[in-house]
C-alpha cells in the first residue's frame, strides 16, 4: 500500500473513534466507510513485469482512451492516453528501462481527464526516459477532476528499471505515453491496462530515432 493510504485511513479510523465516543456507533459509520475506502484506493498490488527487449508497458491502470499518432518538427510520434477512474490502481510505473533525462511539472486546472483539452490546461507532470534500446519514451501524468496532487519520486539523472514504481496521481486522472512513430502500438481504444505488466508496445530492430527532449510541450499541443 502506498504511505498515503495509512495517513487518510488512519485518521478517519481516529475521527470514528472520537465520534463514537462522543455521540453513538451509527455516527462513526461514514468515517468507517471513507477510511476503508483510502486505505483501498492506495492499494499497490505486486506485477509480473515483461522482460522481452523492445516490450513498452502500461504506466498506469486503467481504460484506453485515445491512440493517435502526432506530427512534430522532428517526425512522427505516437500518443497512447489512459484514464483512470477512482476504482483503478494509481500508482505509476516507468514503461520502459532507461536513464530519466528529463522532469517537468507544471500548475493548471482541473477539468475533467476524459476531456481532451485537460492534456493541455490541467496540472501534469513530464518524464522523459532514454531506454537502453536507444530512443526516447515520455509519460505525463495529468491531474483530473478531483485529483488535487501529482506524486513523482525520481529525478533526472536517476537510472529506471521497466515497471518500476516512480509516483501516483491521487483521485480521477489520466497518463499519457508518447512513443516513437517507428513502435508498434498492441492496444486500441476501449481497451483495459495495467500498469508495469500490460505491453502497450514494441520496438523492434535495431534502437532507431530518439526523441528530442525540448519536444513534449509540442506532443501536448
């Protein structure tokens, strides 16, 4: 479970307690209710992650929302959305090994993840990873309608492994993964992942082109 959970659950579980004492066992029932909620909503379940070279995974769980490919100055590149609803895992994962070149967070709004302009408006997080095959792989966390927090716990410089844990988004929200136009995509809209153990997409043959760092506010666009 994610550290959060026992904070939010724990002191809902004491807030209970109090009203319990004060009042009587039928007002401690909502607090009760909220603290077994958290302390189910930070879950951080164990995955089998894929060791295939070329294999990108999931970042995050949830429902595939969008599979698009995107014009830049510096070729083609390909934009796999994932919602994730408060019934979804939330912690994040690095889809592919590699060294993070690159952190960016900026401040925004908070509009609803399933609409598209939150991909540009809401408050996100930019992480760039070179893989070991040689090209780049970018993921933004976005906040959604009542995700109020993005958690990232690397830095650049830091060395990734796939799968690997590297923060959550509390509440609704969306992660976008920005893939070389070369991939090939193994997802569609409408489609279920989860994060570190579903393979999104492949690479294969030898590392082809990078993706420059400077391009991820132009991807969002």
């Amino acid at each position: 479970m994610v550290r959060d959970g026992y904070f939010y659950g724990l002191a809902l579980a004491a807030v209970a307690g109090i009203v319990w004492l004060l009042t009587s066992w039928p007002w401690a029932i909502l607090p009760l209710l909220l603290a077994a909620f958290f302390l189910w909503f930070f879950r951080d379940p164990e995955r089998a992650i894929a060791q295939e070279p070329g294999q990108i995974v999931s970042p995050a769980d949830g429902k595939v929302t969008e599979v698009a490919r995107l014009l830049t100055p510096e070729g083609e590149r390909q934009r796999v959305s994932i919602f994730l609803s408060v019934f979804d895992v939330h912690v994040n994962r690095s889809p592919v090994a590699g060294v993070l070149r690159e952190v960016r967070y900026r401040k925004g709004e908070y509009l609803n993840a399933m609409k598209p302009e939150c991909a540009v408006r809401n408050e996100q997080n930019l992480a760039v990873v070179e893989c070991d095959e040689g090209y780049q792989v970018s993921f933004v966390q976005i906040a959604g309608l009542l995700a109020r927090r993005i958690v990232f716990t690397k830095r650049a410089g830091d060395r990734l492994r796939r799968g690997e844990r590297v923060g959550l988004i509390k509440f609704g929200s969306r992660t976008d993964l920005v893939l070389p136009g070369h991939a090939e995509v193994l997802v569609k809209v409408g489609d279920r992942v989860r994060g570190g153990s579903s393979i999104v997409a492949r690479v294969s043959g030898p590392a082809a082109e990078k993706q420059p760092e400077h391009e991820a506010a132009e991807l969002r666009a």
